[in-house]
C-alpha cells in the first residue's frame, strides 16, 4: 500500500491531528526503510545488524483518531444522531472562520474600538454642555452690543429709503446656543411682515437687514447682489442704485443684473459720487459656448464714444467680408450697421448735443446741467438729421425707395459715416469747454 493511495484520508484526519500529515509520511518511509532492510537481510541470512527504529507515537495518535471516529459512527443509530453529528460539526466549522476572519480583521477592530471609546468621551462632554446657560448669556451679550446697533442701523436703512408706511423693528431669540433674527411689525400681536409687504418691500427689507448686519459686524468683506431690484417698484430702483453706490466706497459691491434701466441709474449714481469707479462687464453667448465675458456694457447701455469704437469693429467685420464673402452677406451686415449707426446718433443728441438733460430711461431732468448745454443752431439740426435720415434710408426693416441706395455703400463711404459722428461728438465737447 502507497501513501499516495492513502492521501485523502490522511487530510482529512490532519484537520483533527496537528501535523499528522508530514508525521504519517515520516512513518511511511521509516516503514519503507525497515522493509527494505529485512529483505536485505533475510537474503544474507545475517541476523546481527540493527534495524531502523519506529516511532509509534503517530501510530498512536492514529489510533486514538480510528477509536474516536468509531465513537462518533457508532453513537449515529438512526437519522437524528446522524443530523445532530452534522450539526455539531457544522458550528465547529462556523466557528472556525469566525476566528479566522477575526483573525484577519483584528487591526479594523482595534481602530473600531479606539473610535468607539472617543465617541463615548464626546458623548460625555456633550452632556456636561449647559445649552441653556450658554443660551442665556448669549442673548444678554447681543442685546448690550450687537441688538441695539443693529436695530439703530436698520432705521438707519429705512431713513434711507424713506420708507414710513409702518414702522418694522428688529427681534432677536435665542435658540440652543443660538442667536437668531427676525424683522416685525411694531405694535401688531398679530400682522406678520409677510402678510403685508408686497413682494418687493420684502426684498428690500432682506437687502436693508443685510446691509444693516453687515456694519453692524464691522465687516469689510466683498458683497454680491444678484439682481437686487428684481420685483422693486420704479420709485424704489433709483434709491437702491445710490445705496449701494454709497456702499461701495467702503467694500468691493458686485451687482449681476438684466435690468438695463437699473444699471443706467447705476451709472448716473456714480457718476455723482465722488472718488468712485464703476466697472462694467456683460456676459455674451454664441453658437458653442455661454458665459462669455465682455469688457464692454451691452449696446444698450453704451455710451456715444464706445458706441463709435463698436462701429469700427463693425467695419472690420465688413472688410473680410468683402474679401472673403458674398455681396448679399455685406449688404446684410452694412444694413445693421446702419441701424446700429442711427441709435449711436440718438445717444449723441442725449448725451451730447443735450447734454444729458434729457434722457431715455430717466425719471428725472437735471436743470444743472443747462448751464453746459452748447447752443444749438440749424447748421447742428441739418447735420444730425441728414444722418439720421441716411440711416433710416439703409438700416434693416425700412423699404428703401426705388432709386435711392440700390446698393449698399462701400467701405470708404460706411468709414466717412463713422467718421462723421466721431467729428462731431469732438465738436460738441470742444464748444461745452468754450
């Protein structure tokens, strides 16, 4: 007999006896060896060599095995003892690769428990926390410094804004360690802010209680309004213009808007105030790409000098085209550029020629600037309207009349025209310095 032959029963009893395995193939070559001596001897006849010796103590482990397992078969009488030895043997297996997975995850348990005793520590520091103490003194330090500057700025920002139709006070509570903020109506148990305001007197309460936190707390960080009279009545629009014009010479003031009338009063507010700088930005779109920033304001916001450059731009657009494009593509862009041209001369006769008196979009006439306003005589009147009158002849949308501009002007001729109203805006501020 082979220990090969012998393998899967003697893996199966090394997982019941320690090394039994490398102990039985020890004893198999010992055996091994003795037969081959007693051939060897027998066939000499020799009787006084010495044999290798046996050890029997893994013969003895075996058998102690051999007289287990025959316990164990013989306790199986029926199908109960054979369920109840599966089953014992089946949580001995169990119990095994628990220790074995035990085993190999014992650094996660180690940090596991480390962790588990920090959080037990914390736990007990939160529960020596007196949140109602803290509550307590929390509400008496903003009542002596922060409440009562903050109430005296807020009425700050309503004499401001010359708000009066009900008196709105500041109260605070607090909560948990916590201080928190609301407006109300003073002297009303029952009407709430909300149920009164209109929804932009809402939002100029917002932009008057952040205004009034921010110079309560003395800080001077940058601020960033996102279309702040979106909702405002017109009355109310001008007034946050100045507001936060007047605000930006203490911090840095972003304002994000649509409102082209909004950032017209944005302008004049600024330009009323003294050692100010208003920076404007647009954001453009094309085909493939949306957040484009601009240097330049939108068209509509241009003054008459960057409208004057935007047309020159304009004309270099009309040069490639005429080396590169097709006659209809040029009379298509020098069409808009005549629109274009004629609401650069509308801006000069506001800007300019009037000198701002009066304007589009503007609530008020300032009688101040009267005393600059050049003299206007005809030769000024037959120059703007021979102008206008081109334009309105060559812009896109108007049916030209049979004979007149059959054709689009050419590049020296559309160059003239730039020149022209440049010439001419030179000329007005010439004649307001004189």
């Amino acid at each position: 007999m082979e220990v090969e032959d012998q393998q899967p029963a003697i893996s199966e009893a090394a997982e019941t006896i320690e090394q039994f395995d490398k102990s039985i193939v020890s004893l198999y070559q010992v055996l091994e060896a003795r037969r081959n001596y007693l051939s060897q001897v027998l066939g000499a006849n020799r009787d006084d060599l010495g044999t290798p010796g046996i050890d029997t103590e893994e013969v003895e482990k075996l058998s102690a095995l051999i007289i287990s397992v025959s316990n164990e078969l013989r306790s199986v009488r029926d199908d109960h003892g054979l369920k109840a030895l599966v089953l014992e043997k089946s949580n001995r297996l169990l119990e095994l690769q628990n220790k074995k997975q035990f085993s190999d995850s014992l650094e996660v348990v180690k940090k596991e428990i480390v962790r588990l005793k920090a959080v037990g520590l914390y736990g007990g520091i939160e529960k020596t926390a007196n949140t109602r103490s803290l509550t307590q003194l929390g509400t008496q330090i903003n009542n002596e410094y922060v409440t009562s500057a903050l109430e005296t700025n807020f009425q700050n920002e309503l004499q401001f804004f010359g708000f009066k139709y009900f008196d709105v006070a500041t109260k605070t509570r607090g909560d948990r360690g916590n201080q928190k903020f609301k407006l109300e109506i003073v002297n009303s148990d029952k009407a709430a802010l909300g149920d009164i305001a209109s929804e932009g007197e809402a939002k100029w309460f917002a932009l008057s209680g952040a205004l009034a936190e921010l110079h309560t707390d003395n800080r001077m960080s940058c601020v960033v309004f996102d279309d702040p009279v979106n909702s405002m009545d017109h009355k109310w629009t001008e007034k946050v213009a100045k507001r936060l014009v007047n605000e930006s010479l203490n911090r840095q003031v972003i304002i994000f808007t649509h409102d082209i009338v909004f950032l017209k009063l944005l302008c004049e507010a600024s330009e009323c105030t003294e050692s100010h700088t208003l920076t404007i930005r647009s954001l453009d779109r094309n085909r493939k790409y949306s957040g484009i920033v601009r240097s330049n304001p939108p068209w509509d916001a241009l003054p008459t000098s960057k409208r004057v450059q935007y047309l020159k731009s304009v004309l270099r657009e009309l040069r490639n085209i005429e080396k590169d494009g097709t006659e209809a593509e040029y009379d298509e862009k020098a069409a808009k550029f005549y629109g274009l041209l004629r609401e650069a001369w509308e801006r000069l006769v506001e800007e300019n020629l009037l000198n701002k008196v009066v304007q589009r979009f503007s609530r008020e006439v300032p009688t101040q600037r009267l005393k600059r306003l050049v003299d206007i005589d005809e030769t000024d009147i037959d120059r703007v309207d021979a102008a206008m009158s081109k334009c309105s002849a060559l812009l896109d949308g108007h049916d030209r009349a049979p004979g007149v501009y059959q054709n689009m002007p050419d590049l020296n001729e559309i160059k003239s025209d730039i020149d022209n109203i440049e010439g001419y805006v030179k000329d007005l501020n010439a004649r307001k310095r004189n």
